[in-house]
C-alpha cells in the first residue's frame, strides 16, 4: 500500500446536499482535475461554467430506471478498487478500458431528512441510496490510492492539501476514509431503525446505533475522561434540538441534568399550571405546580434549597422577566424552558455564564423511543418509560378513603418519583415536593433521607413543624416490608400511593390502617437506575 501523497488526475463528483459543490468542482478544475458527474450534480457544475464529463460517457452505459442504475458500473468500481501497483489489476483495467477514478465525492439521498418529514412508506424506500454507499465504501476500502469525501466540511481540507503538497497525504486519506465508513454505517443505522419501527420488529436480530458529532467537551464526568456529544436527529424537543441563548458551552454532566429536568418537567401540562423542576446529579431536589412560574419555582426551591445551588432549572411554560429574576438569584447552571420572553433574556444575560437553552416546545411523555446503555461486551437496551401515573387507575386499597387533595398531591408525587433514581420517595404537600429520597439502598432508608430533607427545608423557611406533616408520598416501586411506610407516617405522611404487588401487600395495608391513613395501588412500577 502507498503511504504518501496520491495525486488527484480524476473525480467523481455526485452528491444529494449540493452546498459548496460548483466552488469545489471549479477548484478542482483549476488544478487540472478531470471531473466525472451525475444527474443534477453534473448540471450543477456545467451551469457554473466548469467542463464536466457525464458518467455515461465514462461507463458507455445511459442512466436508467429513474436514475436507481448509474453508478454501479464495473468501470465505475473497477476505477475504484484497482490496486494501482498491481500487475494482474493494471492488465485487468487496459483490457476493459477501465480508467483510474483518484477522488470520490459522495453524500447521499436524504434517507432521514425525508423520514423526518413525515413522508409515505415509498417515497421514504426511493430515498434509500444504493449507488452512493457503494462508491462510499470502493474508495474508502482502497484508500491507499483513492480519496473519499463524504461531507462539504472537507472540501477545503483537500484543496488545501493538492495546492500544498500536490495531492492528499495518506493519513488524510485514512481520516476520510474512516469517516465514510461512519456515515454509511450511521446511513444503514437509519434504515434499519425506521425499518424496525415501520413494521413494529423490536427483536430485530441486530440493532445499531449513530449519531452525528455535535461537539467535543472538555472532558466527561470526570476530568480524565474522554467526552464527545452525538445527536441522533430525533426531533425530540430538549437539550439536544434546543437554541443556547447565551452562557458557556454545556458540559457532560450538564447535558445529562439538563435532559433529566427537561424530561421531568415535560410531564405537566402547561395548559393546567405551570411547572418547575430543580435537577442536581439527575435527580430532582425540588418540583412544583402552580398557577405563574415564579409561584411554581419559589415552591421548589424550597423543598432543598442547598442542593439547589448549582443545579437545572426546567420550565414548562415561557419564562416571563418576574420568574427570570427570581431564578437568578441562586446560582444555578442552566434554564431550559420551550421559550422565554425577551424581558426575561436580558435579565439572565446578566449572569454571563448562565446557559439559557429555549426548545421551542416540550417533549412528549407517550411518545415511543428507545433508551440505550452501554454493560461490558453489550448494550441494554429498552423502550422508552412513555407511562406515567396518569395512564394508571388508583385503586384504593385502605379503609381510609384520600381526600381531593390527597388525591391531586399523590398524583403529583408519583409522576415526580418516576424520575428519581430508585430506590425513591417523594413527599408532596399542596402542590409541591417536600421531601425527595433518591437512590437508596433500602426503601425506608429514601423515606427517612426524603424526611431529614423536609425538616431541613422547614427550618431554612422559618417553619416550625416539617414540611412532610399532613403530605402525600410516592415510591417508586412497592414496599417490600412495612418498615417504609411506617417510617412515611412518621414524617407525617397522611396518604400514600405505590404500584403494589408485594408478596406482603396485606402486611403493608395493615399498617396502614392502623396507622389511620389512606393508600393507593397504581399496578405501575418507575425504576430509575
């Protein structure tokens, strides 16, 4: 194999995003470049002046069947993968005229574009290349003499490199190629994906995974780590589809909180009352309802006004200049709300290292989705939890009926405690978080952290008994003893709501009738890990 510099005697240029594409052609020209083209891109390029040969002038073959077959041509791919210091290929390449082809510049039909836009099932299958990826992969496998461009980005990289060096340098040439390969595997990742979608195939006996570079971060959750951000191009509103107003650039573990607030805050309708959430580490330390914004976050901050400090604030609703200025009061990381007014902006704008992330909308509970995490050697992967309290029926299972407001505090609560790590607890009084215990062990271990919290919230508000007297709580998921509820009661816990399903159910519903309070049984568990 060669490793230095390829010169670049001919192109093949035929390309879907054409940004970029009559500059380029018209460098490679200047230097002496032959250029081959198809269909549009080869208009493209002979409106702009520039000479341009027709593929079919090179293969001796017209396009055909609605341009499906043009390129997949033996003395297109021959031209590609003929290792040019072989004899047997070289002999190979004068007996069938076949002609060097140096430059491959290729990006292909817009497969998720078109899919994005909602389109039918076979307008969606046209927009799947085949030629393209063929090329793709001939140019990149032979790198050694051919160079790949699969993004206008790289254009310049190799103009720069041909008037530099008189052609492209061999680890130049690696990096494309490496590139390519990612873009026809992220390619066939899309396909497949929405294939498997289509026709509801979730077993599908291999998945894969892509996603678009964004950014390269600082480092990850830690300073020693490697840290990069990939979009995949779901049109999901949140951290990755939002406009950064202002502020620095967003770091890993930014990324992560201000997903897991967005995603939390999502779940209230903001036609029924406003929404705060406060996130620290992916966990929330403060949620609430209410009728503005700024009611909603006074209301969360004071369920943990300490853990608050450096954390998410998401919003459900558009951040108006009273709730702006409430926020900033605290130091705090990142806003994320669907809008905000302009009043609002300038005030955050004052705080330069704020970051202020407007998504236009909020993201859909029920919607369909898969989440991915990475175990030795595998992927786990699941369908989105799309369900909250809401899709459940409460099932009263005491003696103790729950009031009107029990009622709307317990829902409330449960949809909270789907977002906290397991195992969770949240207490919830008049339409706020009180108490939240995350990621414990033990069950009763999360209640009586959720309590501690609660009294601790108490005395910073100037209260004298603690927030969690005359409260609804939530878990996560059944309590396996007793012992947990008991230790919600002691805090003052009034009516509980919980999945069910113990082994020791009847245990637990003892107790809570003669504890005097009320219970419900959802028949829906939220672990969060």
């Amino acid at each position: 194999m060669t490793d230095g510099v390829v010169k670049i005697g001919r192109a093949l240029l035929s390309v879907s995003d054409k940004a970029g594409m009559a500059d380029f052609a018209r460098e490679l020209a200047s230097l002496g470049v032959e250029l081959v083209s198809t269909g549009g891109t080869h208009k493209l390029i002979a409106d702009a002046g520039v000479k341009v040969r027709e593929i079919s002038d090179l293969t001796g073959f017209p396009e055909m069947m609605d341009g499906r077959v043009k390129t997949l041509h033996p003395k297109v791919h021959g031209g590609l993968l003929a290792v040019r210091d072989n004899v047997e290929h070289k002999a190979a390449m004068e007996a069938h005229a076949i002609a060097p082809i140096d430059l491959v510049v290729v990006n292909l039909y817009p497969f998720e574009a078109t899919v994005a836009k909602g389109a039918d099932y076979d307008t969606i299958i046209e927009n799947i290349d085949i030629g393209g990826p063929a090329m793709i992969r001939s140019a990149a496998k032979n790198h050694a003499f051919v160079t790949v461009i699969v993004d206008p980005a790289d254009y310049a990289a190799v103009i720069a490199a041909i008037r530099a060096e008189g052609g492209v340098p061999y680890a130049l040439r690696q990096r494309l190629a490496a590139k390519a390969y990612a873009r026809t595997a992220a390619y066939d990742t899309a396909i497949s994906t929405w294939f498997a979608n289509e026709i509801g195939y979730q077993d599908i006996p291999y998945r894969s995974f892509a996603g678009t570079l964004r950014e390269v971060m600082r480092y990850g959750e830690n300073p020693h780590q490697w840290a990069g951000f990939y979009t995949t191009g779901e049109p999901r509103p949140g951290v990755s589809t939002a406009r950064q107003v202002q502020g620095k650039t967003l770091s890993y573990n930014n990324i992560n909180d201000t997903d897991a607030a967005f995603e939390l805050v999502s779940e209230f309708d903001p036609r029924d009352s406003a929404a705060v959430a406060i996130i620290k580490h992916a966990n929330p330390c403060g949620v609430a309802v209410a009728g503005n914004v700024v009611g909603a976050y006074k209301l969360a901050l004071r369920t943990d006004p300490v853990s608050a400090f450096g954390g998410i604030v998401a919003v459900n609703r558009e951040i108006d200049a009273k709730a702006a200025e409430e926020i900033v009061k605290v130091f705090t990381e990142v806003i994320v709300a669907p809008s905000a007014t302009q009043e609002a902006i300038d005030i955050i704008a004052a705080k330069k290292n704020l970051r202020l992330l407007l998504t236009g909308g909020l993201a859909d509970p029920k919607a369909a989705g898969l989440n991915v995490r990475t175990v030795a050697g595998g992927l786990l992967v699941q369908t989105r939890d799309n369900k909250n309290v809401d899709d459940t029926e409460f099932k009263v299972v005491t003696k103790k009926q729950p009031t009107a407001q029990e009622l709307v505090d317990l829902k409330l609560a449960a949809k909270v405690a789907k977002h906290v790590k397991s195992n969770a607890i949240v207490y919830v009084r008049d339409g706020a978080t009180v108490g939240i215990g995350a990621g414990q062990m033990s069950r009763v271990d999360s209640s009586r952290i959720a309590s501690r919290k609660a009294e601790d919230a108490a005395e910073a508000a100037g209260i004298t008994e603690s927030l969690t007297k005359g409260s609804a709580v939530a878990s996560d998921a059944f309590f396996p003893f007793a012992d947990g509820l008991l230790a919600a009661v002691e805090a003052g816990a009034t009516a509980v709501v919980q999945p069910g399903g113990s082994i020791r159910d009847d245990e637990v519903i003892k107790a809570a009738d003669e504890a005097g309070i009320a219970m419900v049984f959802t028949g829906m568990r939220h672990f969060r890990h």
